[in-house]
C-alpha cells in the first residue's frame, strides 16, 4: 500500500476522504462487506458481553467516516463519551486547521483498530502536510449494550492526552533559538530529553528573546502553566534567541548517560558559579525529576550531616567515630549495610565507607531537633523555597524531625526530599564551601533574585568535607565507580529505602575539578551500581 491513494480493510475496503472545499466528503471503494450487507452498520445493535468483531469493524468504520465527513455529531454518539468527542472532532477542522484529509483504516487486531491519518494543515494560506498513526478501540457501552468507540484524545492524535487539545494559528511567543554557554543550539532532535526544559524556558521568556511569530499546528496543555507542544511549523517567524547556561557536550553525556537505565535522572553544576551544565531524565511520565522530584536522598545527605557534625566540634576527620554494627535512637534500631563494622574507624573512614551508626550515634551530642535543617539552610541552601532557577524547580526539604525521625534524617531517610539538582548542589557548596544557588539562565535575563545562604562554610570544615569526598572516591564506596575520572575528585554514594519498593532508589554524587553532578535511578540499588556510572560517565565529559 502507497500513501493515501488506497484505504483498506475493515470488512470491506473503502476510503475516507476530506479534501479542500469539500470536506465532509467520503467514498465508499467497494460497496459489499465480508458479511454481504451495507457497507456502514446503520443503527448500532445492541448485545451483550465484548463487541464481535463484526461490531468492531462496523463501529470503527462509521466512526471514522463520520470524522472524515466532518460530522462531529454523528461521529460522537459512536462513542461512549460523546460530550468529549463532539467538540474534539469539530475542532480537528475548525481549530486546528485541517483542510485536507484521507483516513486509512487498518487491519483490526481484536477490538483495537488502528489507522492512519494523512492530513494537510492550511492557516491564512499556507498548506504543510500532516501524516500520523493512531487507534481506536471498540467497547460495549455500560447503559446502551451498543457497541461504541472508547473515546480517549489520543483517538484524534497519538500525543493528545486527557483535557488537551489540537490548536493551529499564530503563537502567542515566537519561535526561540535556544544555545548553550558556547553558543551551541540546543534543540529537542539533537537533546530529547531537554524538550520539556526548552519548552518551559521558550514559554517563560520567549516574549523577551525577541524575533517574531509565524504559523504552528501546536497541543493546547491542560494546565494553563504548561507549555504547548509544537507538532508542525507552518509558517516559520524570525527565532529570538535564549543563551542558556547549559553545555552541550555534558549535556550529550547526560542524555547518553541516563538512556542506559529507566526512570533516571541527572543533574551537572558548575560550583564556581551555581551554572546548571546539563540535566537529562529517561522517564516514561515526562516529568523533569531532575529538578523537580521529592525523594530521599539516602547517605547522600551525609555531606550536610558531616558538615554540620565537623561544624559543631563533635567530629573531626581523622579522629575516632564508633561504626558500630547497629545503633538505637528512641526504640528504633539503625544498621549498616550487611550488619558490618569499623573498629577503630575515623570519621573519614566512617564516611568514605557509608557507615550509618557513626552518624546516628552522635545524634545524642548534637541534641538539637533542628540543628539538620537549619544546617541544610545557613550553609546549603536548601530548605529556603525560594530558589529561581530560570524554570520550574524544587529546592529540596529537610524538615525538623523528633524521635526516630530525626535519627533516619541524618542518613537521609524519613522526611528529607531532594532531587538530583538539590544533591548536585550540595557537592557544589561542599567543594567551594559556598552556596551559589543553580541557574539554567543568567538572572540577568529577567532580574530574578537568585536565593542565598546566610554564612559560609568554615574553612577549615571545608577542608576536612572536601578529604573524606576525595576518600570515599579513592578509596571507599565510590572507588571503582570514580576510578576513570581524573582531576581533583571527590564522590559520596547513597541508597534510600522506598516503602513497598522491592529495591532502594540508587544515589550518587561526585565533582571533578569544576564540575559537580548527582544522579537517582529509581529502583536501581546501591549507588555504585545504578547512578554511580552515571555520574561519572558526565563528569568525564565536563
């Protein structure tokens, strides 16, 4: 079969066809069906249990011609949510601008049957070509026993979801180039996984980046504050031009980096500037988790619990810190991994071995409920719910906790969420012991104030952090991961329980030189195993 010339076989083989001044016209190419009666099934009959096939093939049949035939009344009461579908058809030719047309139906496979739309979107005369598959599926209707089209968007386009819609026209924002700190072009072809962060950066400063708009054929979101999808470009406008501070060779080993496991996220900052160099996901629901997820972190929260503990006085690096095989805090008792211990350990040791009793067994000299978030605020920034990264994002809770909650927070469990932005962070504060808060975009943009931290680090806390990070990639948890990047390194591993997960969310945070990155595989394990390469595989690159 060749384009759209020929329809095929649902019973019988007939063509639908919408063209210019005569939409709404279809023609029927063979006018028997397997069964030997009509070509349409008149009056939809009612029955019991799932639909035959036959049924399938009729009901898909008129369904679709009525939709050629632009007649959205008919069109939506063959489906079983006909106040959805009647102005989602209507609008496939009055809003989204489709004047031409030719629907091919394929082979049904039970009751789902699939086809093809090979369209042209004509706006304030110009005419560009349109071409998709699709599916319907046929159901039996709960009250009426007919068998009925279940009407979802994705009917009408696969990329329509729930409350959405198909839009043509003029663009409120014009078309936006976006580059990276080198001048780079950033586009979703070359960076799939950047799409929704360049669609959010072209709809909140689209209208500052000059240009002018042209023509699009677009999907409307269902929430005012999302950005629109572009599917097709009819006219092209004058590109404005947004300069990111993003950096397209990390960002190409982010993007590679997280292709390799599902539901993972990653982040690169530049800690000399708070720059954001690269943020990837591989996620099936879209959702920017690398900025924008609330999980716990696990022991990559040592790094603020470590500061705060050499902070205090409480701890030193190259002193004594008990690792115990198992700690207790209010009648809940803590462990290691495996149950191991330390005899003798330093801090360092303790830290660059991940041992969570030498952290939870000083919970009783810090005595301070709050003493974590406030940590997590003065020094990091994080807690503050106030950072303006240049898009949406969240800066990470650390919530004052009592009980054995407090005991959980200093290993970054209970009620801490961060996302990979918020621990890329961190290892930038740890390693230049200021907080400089991530950016995607200069604030000289649009003049946003950039949150910041009420002190520095001390000095010499700095020092001792930045020795037990270097450890632990030297010579502790992240010493194989860590092994391939070179520069001045420093790494922290982390695994955080998930209730009803049958495995751990894998974290892991590293720098080399003046780049700093985080990862979270959900599900992945230790954070050696899933983000750990991850991690290293950006710092490479950087």
């Amino acid at each position: 079969m060749n384009g759209a010339a020929k329809g095929v076989v649902i019973g019988g083989v007939f063509l639908l066809m919408v063209g210019g001044a005569g939409y709404g016209v279809y023609a029927l190419v063979g006018s028997e069906t397997e069964s030997g009666g009509s070509g349409g099934s008149g009056t939809a009959a009612v029955g019991s249990g799932p639909p035959t096939s036959k049924e399938v093939e009729h009901t898909a049949k008129d369904f679709l011609a009525a939709w050629a035939a632009g007649d959205e009344r008919a069109a939506a009461d063959l489906t079983d949510n006909a106040a959805a579908a009647q102005p989602a058809v209507a609008d496939f030719k009055a809003r989204a601008y489709v004047s031409k047309a030719v629907i091919t139906p394929g082979t049904p496979a039970g009751a789902t049957v699939p086809f093809k739309v090979e369209a042209e979107v004509t706006y304030e005369g110009t005419t560009k070509p349109l071409s998709y598959e699709s599916k319907l599926t046929v159901v039996r209707g709960a009250s009426s026993g007919k068998a009925l089209v279940d009407w979802q968007p994705s009917v009408l386009h696969p990329q329509l979801q729930k409350d959405e819609k198909l839009r043509a026209g003029t663009p409120a924002a014009p078309p936006v180039t976006l580059v990276d700190r080198n001048g780079k072009e950033l586009s979703p072809e070359k960076f799939p996984s950047l799409r929704p962060v360049l669609d959010q950066l072209r709809k909140t400063y689209g209208e500052k980046a000059g240009g002018s708009a042209g023509a699009e054929l677009w999907i409307e979101p269902a929430l005012a504050d999302a950005p629109k999808r572009t599917l097709l470009t009819l006219a092209p406008g004058k590109p404005g031009k947004i300069e990111t501070r993003l950096d397209a060779t990390v960002q190409a080993a982010a993007e590679q980096a997280v292709a390799k496991h599902p539901e993972s996220s990653v982040v690169a900052v530049k800690p000399s500037t708070g720059d954001i160099l690269a943020v990837a996901n591989n996620r099936k629901d879209g959702f920017n988790a690398a900025m924008q997820g609330a999980r716990a972190p696990g022991s990559t929260m040592k790094i603020v619990t470590a500061e705060m503990l050499l902070d205090k006085g409480l701890v030193a690096a190259d002193k004594v810190a008990p690792c115990k095989p198992t700690a207790t805090w209010y009648g809940r008792e803590f462990r290691n991994l495996k149950g191991f211990s330390l005899d003798g350990a330093t801090f360092a040791t303790s830290f660059a071995k991940s041992c969570n009793t030498a952290f939870i067994g000083q919970i009783d000299e810090v005595d301070d409920d709050g003493a974590l978030p406030r940590e997590a605020r003065e020094v990091f920034g994080i807690g503050l719910d106030n950072w303006k990264t240049g898009i949406p994002s969240r800066d990470g809770t650390v919530p004052e906790s009592t009980g054995p909650g407090a005991a959980a927070a200093y290993i970054g469990q209970g009620e801490i969420q961060m996302n990979p932005l918020n621990i890329a962070s961190i290892t930038a504060t740890a390693k230049t012991g200021v907080f400089r808060q991530p950016v995607i975009v200069s604030a000289a943009l649009d003049g946003r104030p950039l949150a910041t931290a009420e002190r520095r680090m001390k000095p010499a806390v700095r020092q001792q952090l930045v020795s037990m990070m270097r450890l632990t990639a030297t010579g502790g948890t992240a010493a194989q991961v860590m092994a391939g990047v070179g520069g001045d390194k420093g790494a922290k591993t982390g695994s955080a329980e998930v209730d009803g997960a049958g495995s751990p969310d894998s974290w892991f945070t590293g720098y080399s030189d003046d780049v700093a990155a985080a990862a979270m595989v959900e599900g992945g394990g230790h954070g050696a195993d899933a983000a750990g390469p991850l991690v290293a595989q950006v710092l490479r690159a950087g």
